[in-house]
C-alpha cells in the first residue's frame, strides 16, 4: 500500500510543478499580449497622425494643382501681347532682341548704343542673359 501512495504523492507534486510552469507560462504570455496590444495602439495613432498629414497634403496639392491652371491661364496671353508691344515700335530693339545680344557676346557699351537702353538695364541683361 505504500508504494501507491507514495506514487500518488509524487503524481500530484508532478501536477503541482506542471500547474505552477504553465501558470508562469500564461502570466508571460499575457504580459507579451498586452505589450503588443500596446505597440498595436501606438502603430493604429501613428497611421491615423499619417493620415490626416497626408489629407492636408493631398489638399494642398489640389490647390496648388488649381493655383496652377489659373497662372497658365493668365500667362496663356502674354507671349502674344509682347509680341504686339515689340510690333508697335519697330524702330527701338526690344529687351528680346537686347537678350539675343547678350547670349551673343555683345558688351554692355554695345547694348546702349545698339538698343537705347540705360546703363542699369545693359548691366541687369548682362547678368541675367549674360554666359556664365
């Protein structure tokens, strides 16, 4: 008889062993599950903070994109209405033509005689127009 109780005895400080391993285990495992339920709440934020900068951004280009077509519609004219400006008075060389010059190697002494233009104005289309 003894040795059944004995045996019984070992079996259940094997079931004790066994019960507090697998409630360390569970308590481990828990703490993993709420760090990453944690991480997880964290990274759904992060997304939502990414989502509405990436809204405001999605605006903005929209009214820039509108912004945009507007100037092309008002600048759309102008090389037409230069060209009429050039047009009315043939005898002065345009600031186009005083460019042309520039890109052409012409001196600033050479841009006031030939053109009509100011000292100050021979020295801005050197700079602008002029080889670097």
């Amino acid at each position: 008889m003894w040795p059944l109780v004995l045996f019984l005895a070992c079996l259940c400080i094997g079931n004790a062993v066994a019960l507090y391993w697998l409630w360390r285990e569970k308590q481990h495992l828990k703490a993993l599950y709420d760090e990453q339920c944690k991480q997880t709440q964290q990274l759904q934020q992060r997304v939502q903070n990414l989502s509405r900068r990436l809204e405001g951004y999605l605006i903005g280009s929209a009214q820039l994109g509108e912004e945009l077509h507007a100037l092309k519609k008002d600048i759309a004219p102008l090389p037409e209405k230069i060209l009429r400006m050039e047009q009315k008075d043939p005898n002065s060389l345009s600031f186009t033509q005083a460019a042309r010059l520039v890109g052409l190697g012409a001196s600033i002494d050479d841009l006031k005689q030939s053109c009509g233009i100011s000292q100050s104005e021979a020295e801005l289309l050197q700079r602008l127009h002029g080889k670097k």
